[in-house]
C-alpha cells in the first residue's frame, strides 16, 4: 500500500506551518464497508464478514481510484478485534487501500464538521464514478 504521506504538500497561512494538505486533483476517499462495499454485516455477527463477498462494482471503481491516485481509507464500524479479519478480507478480493480506520460511530445519520472541504455521498446500492449534482447542504451560518 503506497504511503498517503508521500502526495501532502506542506501548508503556511501568515508564514506560519498549517496541516499538510492533498494536491487538488487527488481525493482523499472515506470508504465504509458494511453495506458499502459488501453485505450489511453488522459487528454482532462477525462470522460473516469472513465469508461475504464484495460488490463488484464497488472492488473495480475503488480500484480504478486508487490506481488514478486518489487516497482509499476504509472507515468502518467494525470494531478493532475485527481489524485481522477485515484486512484479511480486503486482501483475498484485491481491494487496494492505503487505510482502514475502525470504530466508526454506529447508527447512520453522520454530520462531518471538519476545517477542510468535506464532501459526502450516499451509496444507495450502485457504485460507480462520481458525477456532479446541485444539492443543499446545512452549513454554519455566516
């Protein structure tokens, strides 16, 4: 797995150092797994997550990302004694990632509060390449 440190480009604001950031044409891609990428398993039956398979169509855009050079982080709510099998898991079906967070909040229902750009998107059961959208977001108000 290829080191997301390598692609961050150090930062200044007022000649003072700042949290590195990702040059612009490279996307730093938050991924869920449960649900997402395979069956909702949830971590009450972790004798699945051994033997469910992956989407397809899941395995070859995220694959195509990451060959592109974006950054593929898996963040799950599975919790950390599953972190062998879900690695595991990851490699028998050929995911390529340079991450995977555990621990997620469980329950759905996320609001990301970040101070940089944060874009989400929904899987509602087709994955594929992103396309642009006019939506409405919650922001702070100004």
């Amino acid at each position: 797995m290829e080191n997301q440190e390598n692609k961050l480009i150090a930062a200044q604001v007022d000649g003072e150092a700042i949290s590195p950031i990702l040059p612009a044409h490279i996307k730093n891609y938050l991924i869920d797994i449960d649900g997402t990428v395979t069956d909702d398993i949830p971590n009450e039956e972790p004798e699945r997550m051994a033997t469910c398979w992956p989407f397809l169509d899941a395995l070859k855009t995220l694959n195509e990302w990451y060959d592109h050079g974006h950054v593929i982080t898996f963040f799950t709510s599975r919790v950390e004694e599953h972190r062998e099998v879900t690695e595991v898991w990851l490699k028998q079906h050929g995911f390529k990632y340079h991450g995977l967070l555990m621990g997620k909040p469980r329950g759905g229902n996320y609001h990301w509060i970040d101070n940089h750009m944060v874009r989400a998107t929904r899987y509602d059961g087709k994955f594929t390449h992103l396309v642009d959208k006019e939506v409405n977001i919650q922001v702070f108000e100004e």
